[in-house]
C-alpha cells in the first residue's frame, strides 16, 4: 500500500525532529564538557569570584533553554507519532 502524502510528510518530520534531538544531545554535551574543561570543578581556582558566579548563571539558564527545547522536540514527535498511527488505523 502506497503511503499518503500525509504519511510521507509526517515521516520526514519524525526523521527531522530525530536529527534534531540527537544534535541538542551532542551540543548539551559539548557545552558541558567545555565548561569542565574551561573551570574545572566549583572548587577550581582557575576562575573566582562574580565573573564566575555570572558565567555559571548564564550558562544554566541557557543550558534549561536548550533542555527545555529538547523537550519540546521530543514531546512533538510524539504528537506526531500518534497522529500517524491515528491516520493507519483502518477505518471501520
């Protein structure tokens, strides 16, 4: 059975919002090394003081951004999943 444009379509979404969730993972954990690697633990005294303390709280915020858009992927993937098997149901 030939797919419809709708299913083909939801399908090329399903394909990019798995790219997209795969690519966060990989920059969450980028910026996350890169921190390590920049400050080391809280203890470090490679950086002190307000600087760090304002680096630290940008970075979370940003961090709960890009956790926060990664959820959001993921739940609409799930919209879209759920949708697709709604419309192979057969019809009775």
């Amino acid at each position: 059975m030939a797919q419809t444009t709708e299913a083909r379509a939801a399908d090329w979404l399903d394909r990019q919002l798995t790219q997209l969730n795969a690519r966060l993972d990989k920059f969450l954990q980028l910026r996350t090394d890169q921190r390590k690697a920049l400050l080391g633990s809280s203890q470090s005294v490679n950086w002190q003081g307000k600087k760090r303390e304002q680096f630290d709280s940008d970075f979370k915020s940003q961090h709960d951004a890009l956790v926060g858009l990664k959820e959001a992927a993921a739940s609409f993937q799930r919209t879209v999943a759920q949708v697709l098997a709604e419309t192979q149901k057969p019809l009775h």
